[in-house]
C-alpha cells in the first residue's frame, strides 16, 4: 500500500508531490478527478481568465518561472505552468487521473485511512485533502433556471459554444465577472450584468513583460528559489531574488488595510472610490455601482476595462440580482425583465462547506459533522479525530491581501514536518487534541474581531456562523513563523499496539 494518499493536483497537490519527490519520498498517489492537473486553472478557462496576483509571487517560490509574460498571468498561461512542474518534476506516474474520491475512512483497527474512489480503493497510512476552495461551483437556487431554453452555465464550466451576437445575462460582479463582462461586451449582441451587490474595485495596471525583463529575471533565477522560509535580504532589480520578496513585501504592507477603521482602510477606499469616479461619469450609473459595505469585507477585486464595458452601447447593469426565470425571460428582483438567449452564473463557490467534508469520516463521524457550525482546525492543517489527516488549503488557510501560495508553502513544511515525525516513530498515529485545536480557534478568533472581515457590517463567502473560516486574519510572514513548523506536543501521544500477525489491536494513549 502507498504511505500516502494526496486528493487534488492543483497548487497544493502538485506542490506537496514536488517536495516529496525532492525528499527522496516516493511511496504517494495523487488522486485527480478530472483528467489533467491545475485545479482551478484546469476548471476556469472562461474569455479574461487571469490571476489577481502578480505572476512572480503566485508560483512556487521553489520552481521560479522567469518568462512570465505578463504582471498578471492569463489562466492558460498558469495552467501551463502546473503542466510543465508535474511533467519535469517526474509527478505524471503517482497521478491516477479521472479517478474521484468517492468515501475515506479511518480504521481504527488497522491504525490507516481506506480510500474509496471511482477508480478502486486505497489503504494508506496518510491522507491529504488538497481539492482547495474553489473547486466546486455554487449554483443558486433561481426558480425556473432548470427549464430555461437556452444556454445556462456557471462560468467554471465553460461552453466553448460562441455567444457572439446572442442577448446574454451574466449573474454576479465578483471576481470572475469582473474578468468577463468586458470579454463579452464585444461579442453579445446584448449584455445584462445581474449586480447583487456592487464590488469594489480597484485598478490593476497590469502590462507585459519586454524581453529585458524577462531575460533579467532569468538572469537571476538561479538560486532564487528557498526551501524553507523567505528571502530577507534587501529589495533589489529585476535581475536578483529580490524581486519576489519586493512583491512579497508590497503585498504584506496592504493587511494593515484589512483592520476596521484603520487609516491605511480609509486610504484604500478612497483609491477605489477614485477610480470608480474617474472611470463612470454618470452619476446615476456610478451610484449603483458604489457599494454599502466597507472595501476588503467582500473580495476586492481588479479591473482597468470593468467599468469602461459596463458603458458600451448594448450593455445593462441590472442593479438587483436574478431572482427567477420565466421561460426565456430572466426576472430581476426589481421588476425587470430582460428576454435572454444565454445565462453566465459567475455566483462563486461552495467555500465555508466544502463538499468532500462529507466523504472523509474520523474516529467521531465525518469532517461535515465536525465543521457543522463552521471549519476548525490546529495550525489551519490538521484536524482533531482525524488521525493522520491534513488539509491544505482549508481552514483559515486563505490570505485577503496576498499570495495564497505562501501559506501553501508554509503547509507544505508542516506536512513534511509531520512525515518525518511519523517516519521515526512507525507505531504511532498523529491525532492532535481537542485542546489545541480549541486554543487555535480562540486565538483566530479573537485576531478576526478586529478586521473589516467581521466588522464590515457585510455577508461574505469568507465568514460562516458569523466567524471568519476561510481567511487567516493576519499577515502571511506571522502565518508562516506560526504554522510553517510541526509541532508535535499539540497530539496526542499514540501508539499502536500490533499483534504478531501484523494487525493493529490497540491504540494506546
């Protein structure tokens, strides 16, 4: 049997099976519902598809890319990326793909976890969820959307089919949206946008890269790489490691931005509201896209053509979302009525949720169970009754202001902490205690209290139960110093007792 099962080859998946591979450790099997890596950059080819991170700091800090093409990568660009890592870092062998997790179970008996999935089973000492957050598209329940005539998809499940010349909604002004809209302004012969709640938004100033740059970045790829932990040196040009940790550092300098009433929120708020003044002149039109919440409460988002799309002829901004389909005519909750050949769901994920929290089963029931009143978890990886689990990507493991695959990396090396751990003591398990995880809990939760998260007097996607769940409610470096290393007084010292035959008959405390 493997050592180690991982679910998903996306950032996480792939970047875990990277530091393996490098380690010398190579009894692991990735599992891949779908049949190519990349996650969410496999899932969302939708026209615009970018990423809101520079392109330097949103790859792994051990596999530099230094011909990106532009600040801010296209989806297919990162994609590509995620390809050529599995491909050259030897990770196609350890990947079944179109092979879904179907159930995983704990047997206390046997001291693993049995792995169900489409493809067979698995018995593994190890298992790693690393399916992310957005993973699964959230699809709202809009009376009639099932018995609509024409074309209906959410924006993570893109039909290739063209819209060119037909009338389409888009429902939503979130992230993905926001890359869209201006996509299909071109090409509809007419376009809704069902706005919810308007975003905030901020300019992206994004450009490409001369081939200067990119030959000075390459310059300087050598050794620009770290295993553990960030480069501290100075800032420096384009032709040194600096410029990640350039990045790094502008990055961090926006969480102060993320703290209810500070001046540095204030500040942020009078960029976007700028932009969105220099960009609408009508008064009618730039009133209904001003949000009432506090900015960073929901996703900022990014754009330099959002709004410019929003004024194109054959283009509406419906201020109120959709609240039923009557045939081929979407009904917003205003009153208006629009006759539609198409329908974008650009609605989000399921986040505070997630799915497969209903398929894996511990010593006490399943993660669902466990999360019932909002996702918990010691040092936002592992989960109490839950031997020998971890989940990247999970619990407090996202960023509001910067890379998320800084905190990827940092679990990384709380994974790889916890292996070596359990490769010196084979008779034990690794279950940490309901005490630490409360612990870690009260203390997010206190740090969340002071963030625009929680106070921005806003429902968001990163809040469930009225406690922040998704994001770490500090910067990335104190993420890093705080989770990066395992620590294992925060388990329960187990161990197995094995007959003579081999199988476990006790788990000793």
């Amino acid at each position: 049997m493997p050592e180690l099962v991982i679910v998903g080859a996306g950032f996480a998946g792939l970047g875990l099976g990277i530091r393996l591979k490098r380690a010398g450790f190579d009894d692991f099997v990735i599992l891949e519902r779908a049949g190519d890596v990349g996650g969410t950059w496999r899932d969302n080819v939708y026209p615009g598809v970018a990423c809101d991170i520079p392109s330097h700091l949103y790859s792994y800090s051990f596999r530099p890319k230094p011909d990106w093409s532009r600040v801010f990568a296209p989806g297919a660009e990162i994609q590509d990326y995620l390809r050529e890592a599995a491909r050259e870092e030897g990770l196609l062998r350890h990947i079944r793909f179109h092979d879904e997790l179907v159930k995983a179970a704990w047997v206390e008996s046997e001291g693993n976890w049995t792995v169900h999935s489409t493809g067979g089973s698995i018995t593994a000492r190890v298992l790693v969820m690393a399916v992310g957050r957005l993973s699964e598209p959230q699809v709202p329940g809009i009376p009639g959307l099932d018995a609509f005539p024409g074309r209906a998809f959410h924006s993570a499940r893109w039909q290739d089919e063209s819209l060119e010349g037909l009338h389409v909604g888009v429902v939503g002004t979130g992230a993905s949206a926001v890359q869209l809209v201006p996509e299909l302004a071109g090409r509809a012969g007419r376009l809704v946008v069902f706005q919810r709640h308007p975003a905030w938004v901020l300019p992206r100033q994004d450009h490409a890269f001369t081939p200067a740059e990119q030959a000075a970045f390459a310059r300087g790829s050598s050794g620009a790489s770290r295993h553990r932990g960030l480069d501290t040196g100075p800032r420096r040009g384009l032709d040194s490691p600096g410029y990640r940790q350039a990045l790094f550092d502008e990055a961090e300098a926006l969480f102060p931005a993320r703290i209810a009433g500070s001046p540095q929120i204030a500040a942020l708020r009078e960029r976007a509201e700028a932009h969105l003044a220099s960009s609408v002149a009508d008064p009618a039109l730039r009133a209904a896209l001003t949000p009432d919440y506090e900015i960073g409460c929901k996703r900022a988002v990014f754009s330099d053509d959002y709004f410019p799309a929003l004024q194109r002829p054959g283009v509406v901004l419906e201020p109120s979302a959709l609240a039923a389909v009557d045939g081929s005519t979407a009904v917003a909750e205003s009153g208006a009525r629009y006759d539609l050949d198409a329908l974008v769901l650009a609605t989000g994920f399921e986040t505070t949720r997630p799915p497969f929290a209903t398929r894996v089963t511990g010593r006490h029931g399943t993660l669902a169970g466990h999360w019932a009143h909002g996702m918990t978890s010691h040092a936002s990886t592992v989960v109490t009754g839950f031997p020998n689990l971890f989940v990247l990507d999970g619990p407090n493991a996202g960023l509001g202001h910067n890379s998320s695959i800084e905190v990827i990396e940092a679990q990384l090396d709380y994974v790889l902490g916890a292996l070596d751990w359990l490769g010196g003591h084979p008779d034990s398990v690794l279950d940490v205690t309901p005490e630490a995880e409360a612990a870690y809990t009260e203390l997010l939760d206190e740090a969340a209290e002071r963030t625009v998260w929680v106070q921005g007097e806003c429902a968001s996607w990163y809040t469930d139960h009225g406690r922040l769940t998704l994001l770490w409610p500090g910067t990335a470096a104190e993420f890093r110093e705080r989770n990066a290393g395992f620590d294992a007084s925060v388990f329960a010292q187990q161990r197995l007792r094995v007959a003579a035959g081999g199988d476990v008959v006790e788990v000793l405390d």
